[in-house]
C-alpha cells in the first residue's frame, strides 16, 4: 500500500513539470552505521540506505525533480546550494526559513530548474545537523555544448568526516562547559571515501582536463595542489572568471572551483596531489592539525613518481578571490546602501558559544520567514514582524547592496549567501590579529570587474566588502557555513522586495501540507499572529553583550 501512495505520489508532482527536460532521482534519506574514515563506526546520513551519496549530473535547462522521502525520526529538508531559484523560494530547502522541512515518514518533491545555471554546485541537508553528519554530493550543472577549452573533465569532491555524530560533539562540550568546541580532529574523505583508499586520477599526456574541485567541509578549510602541473581558476562557485594561473586551491565549508590543468608531454613519470585539511581555531597536534593527504596522478601504471621539490605554503600563488575578475566583465557595483554586519561570539555558563551578525543569536521563527512576508501585506516591509531572532533586513528591488562584515573574532568563517552571488570588492584587518596570533590581513582591493561567488572566507580579525543587486523578489538567508557558526546562530535574512514575493510566488499546496502536518502555521507574523504581536515567541538569544 504504501509503494501505491508513493507511485501516487510521484505522478502528481510529475505532471506539474510540463514538458521540460526532466532528470527525476529518488531519495529515501536515513542513516548507516557505518565506518566511512576507517576510524570511527557511528549512524552516517544515507540516501536509499547507501553511501556515499552519489553525485548529480545534469545539463543546462534540465529541471531536476528530487523526489525525497523521510525515512529520519526527525524532520529534513533539501538545499540545493548554489540555485538562484526565481520566484519558487519553497524549493530552496531552508528549514523554517522558506519551507517547513519534510515531516518524519513522509515525502515531498523539490523542483529545480537549472535554466539559468551551468557550474559547480552542490546539494546537501539543511535541518538539524543532517549536513555534518554526510547529508552532502555534488550537483553539476554541464554546458549544453561542451566548451572546447579542455578534452576531459573530472570530478574531486573533499569532505571532513568527525569523529561521532554532531549532536554528540555538541552534548560532551555542553557536559564539559568548555569555552569553545572540544578540538575535534577530523579527518577526511575524498569522493565519499576514505582519504586513504580513494582511487588515482588518470592523465594522459598532452591532455587538458577540466577538474572540478568542491571542498563540502562543514568545519574545516582544504588547500588542494598538483606539483608539476600548472593550474588556471576558470570559475568559482560556479561563476565564470578570467583564467588566474595558481600553484593551488584554498577553499573554504561549501566553496568550489574549476580548475584547467594541462598533462605532462610524456608518460614517463607519475605525480602526487596533495591536499591539506586544516581550521584555524583548532589546535596544532603533529599529524592531527593540520592532516595531509595525497593521492595518485598515474599516466602510467609502476611509472616512478617524479621528484618535485617542497615549497612553503607563504610563498605559493593561491585562488585568492579578492584577485580574481568574473569572465563576463561586469563592472563594480555601485552603492545605493552599505548594511554592517559584525560577527559576535559568545559562550553562556551552558558552555555552548554562539554567535551572531548584530545582537541576537539567529534562531527560527514559530512560521517560515518566507511565509510572514507572503502573508503580512505592506508590513512585510517592516523588519519588525520577522522577530528579533531573524535579524531580518529588507532590501528594495533595484538597489544595490554593500555588505561590510567585520571579523573580530580569532575564527575564520566561510559566509554563504543563498539564492544568489555577490562581489568580493574589499578586505583588510580588523582587529589585534597580531596579539591573538593570527595573520594579518593584508588591504587589497578588487579589480573592475570583481569576482563573483556564492561563499567566501573572512579571516579572523579582518573585514570584507562584498556586492549585490537585488533584481528580484527573495527571501535568502546568509550565513556561515562553518555548522559551529551557522548552526548557532551566525545567520541574517534577507527579504528582498517583498511586494514581489506577494505578486509572483504561488506556494504549491504540497508544500503547505507539510506544514500542517507539523503543526506549523503559514501566515502571520514570527510568533504567528497579527501585525506587532509577538505573543508566544520564544525569547532571541542575546549574544553581544558589550
């Protein structure tokens, strides 16, 4: 009976899909007990009872249909991270922020159109701590014609693996009361596996492949390099740039890039690539912090590795994005309005640091943002009725927005902004990098025609600029995508013209018997009621306290 409703089920939402190229996949999520690191056994995220979960592919103009069930005892949801989403934000997969999430034993279809898009993006779970504990893969959106740029492409996806469960980790810090987060020293999987056993890449020579390189950590920062190649950045975060050669990757929780890397003339040798996993705010511990890991470039099966000589890390060229210029050439934005943001941390006697962008820690609210801006009329455009633990801003359609996020903290953090991309124009220090024992931050400016990414590094104790123009109606959330950080409360939503929202977005009734299902209403204000009345909202978490 219940393959019929699901049969059922699938047909229905099937048929709201027209006649669109159309690439469906399954998923039943649930979790594995599992050794993925060949270190640690404990309950991994799983889709349709395997891992890892495998990569999706698709062309430029397919829709993707993701056909979810909920096989969890909690409630999931499905963030398609990089997607710009146009008008469908209750596809955009954030839990309480634009969806309800998918009850426990229930299912829900997520429609993505991939009209506007071609790159390297990524899917992955956005409720509770799905995300760490392997809820992630690859989405590649390919060009419709392959570019002639290159003869092959290949596919490198990282991963920091803990040690035990995220909720875990979180009750042995509450336990301890300890000022931060226990030092974890994750290791890493590559292409879903141990790092240790994950296969060779294959080059022939004379070849130019195409690699695209994805750093899905949660916590953790991946410099990537092949000595004796020579590397050009054709694209970041799935943004076409202007070829920057490099000597390697420096990516941070949820950023990617595609690199063009030309074979040796011959096959006389084999090489190595190497990759470095490392966070900054966990101690050093030789073979621990940083990890180093390497794997085979083979042109040629027992060929001898080549002798390359080691290079200090501070004098290599990394993807410094700051240096980088977008492909398409557009220039710098002006600024209509600057929003300041400045990252706060604090750790109350519970022993559980939190943080935040302005004064409250980001919390949910009692009804999914997006559904307070569709329901509230012109008070939409009033911060207010969004609650405090939104920290809610709202931009006018046209504008263009400088955000000025100031790092005094001793973290590095990797800000992501959903629903769209945005210039890195500016950075600098901030702060006592030098007293805390952090490097400082050197002042640098972009070109004129700045890259343009989806998550971007801010180092501890500096600012950055960044640029965006609000060309349509959204609801996005902008967070960190460090989970220490997003996870409590280093997030702001913005609510970009939401007399659009009002006009354009139709909200399918699957979505809303999701909420209903949950008990979770779709109108009002954050509490759920009328105009100002914030009457049985749970109280924002202060976290500046200054």
């Amino acid at each position: 009976m219940l393959s019929f409703i699901w049969g059922l089920f699938l047909l229905l939402n099937s048929a709201t899909i027209g006649c669109a190229e159309r690439v469906e996949l399954f998923w039943d999520i649930g979790r594995l007990n599992i050794s993925r690191d060949g270190y640690s056994t404990w309950k991994s995220m799983c889709v349709n009872n395997a891992v890892p979960i495998p990569p999706v592919h698709v062309t430029q103009g397919d829709v993707l249909v993701l056909n979810v069930r909920n096989s969890l005892d909690v409630p999931t949801a499905v963030h398609a991270h990089g997607i710009y989403h146009n008008y469908t934000d209750y596809y955009d997969g954030a839990e309480m922020v634009t969806e309800c999430g998918i009850p426990q034993g229930e299912n829900f279809t997520y429609i993505i159109d991939t009209t506007n898009q071609v790159g390297d993006l990524w899917i992955h779970g956005h409720a509770h701590s799905q995300l760490t504990d392997g809820f992630r893969t690859p989405f590649i959106i390919h060009e419709k014609i392959k570019p002639s740029t290159y003869d092959e492409e290949k596919l490198l996806y990282f991963e920091d693996w803990n040690e035990r469960a995220f909720k875990d980790m979180v009750a042995i810090d509450a336990k301890l009361k300890l000022a931060d987060f226990p030092p974890s020293y994750r290791t890493m999987l590559i292409n879903g596996v141990n790092a240790n056993t994950s296969k060779s890449l294959h080059f022939e020579p004379r070849k130019r492949y195409r690699l695209r390189i994805l750093s899905l950590t949660t916590s953790s920062w991946i410099k990537f390099r092949m000595p004796g190649h020579t590397m050009h950045v054709i694209s970041k975060d799935g943004v076409e740039a202007v070829p920057m050669e490099v000597d390697g990757l420096d990516l941070g929780p949820g950023q990617r890039a595609s690199i063009i890397v030309t074979a040796q003339d011959t096959a006389e040798f084999n090489y190595m690539y190497n990759v470095t996993l490392y966070a900054n705010f966990i101690p050093l511990y030789p073979g621990l912090m940083p990890r180093y890991y390497s794997g085979l470039i083979e042109y040629q099966k027992n060929a001898p590795l080549a002798s390359i000589p080691t290079v200090d890390d501070a004098q290599l060229v990394w993807n410094d994005v700051i240096n980088m210029q977008a492909r398409d050439r557009m220039p710098l934005l002006p600024v209509d309005r600057q929003i300041v943001l400045s990252i706060k941390q604090f750790t109350p006697e519970f022993g559980i640091p939190y943080y935040s962008f302005g004064d409250y820690a980001f919390n949910h609210s009692l009804v999914p943002i997006l559904f307070t801006a569709l329901s509230m009329g012109e008070l939409a455009s009033n911060s207010s009725v969004y609650g405090p633990q939104a920290q809610a801003h709202i931009l006018q359609y046209g504008e263009s927005i400088e955000l000025l996020v100031y790092n005094d903290n001793s973290k590095d953090h990797s800000l992501h902004l959903h629903r769209g991309e945005y210039q890195v124009v500016e950075v600098g220090p901030y702060g006592d990098a030098v007293a805390n024992n952090r490097t400082v931050v050197e002042f640098q400016k972009s070109g004129p025609s700045p890259m343009r990414c989806a998550a971007v590094t801010v180092r501890a104790y500096s600012y950055i600029k960044l640029r965006f123009h609000v060309n349509r109606g959204m609801v996005a959330l902008f967070r960190c995508h460090m989970m220490h950080g997003g996870y409590f409360g280093l997030a702001a939503t913005f609510i970009a013209a939401p007399e659009l929202l009002q006009k354009y977005v139709k909200v399918p009734e699957e979505v809303i018997r999701m909420c209903k299902l949950r008990g979770i209403k779709t109108s009002g204000n954050a509490a759920g009621n009328e105009g100002f009345d914030m009457t049985g909202l749970p109280p924002p978490f202060l976290v500046n306290r200054e």
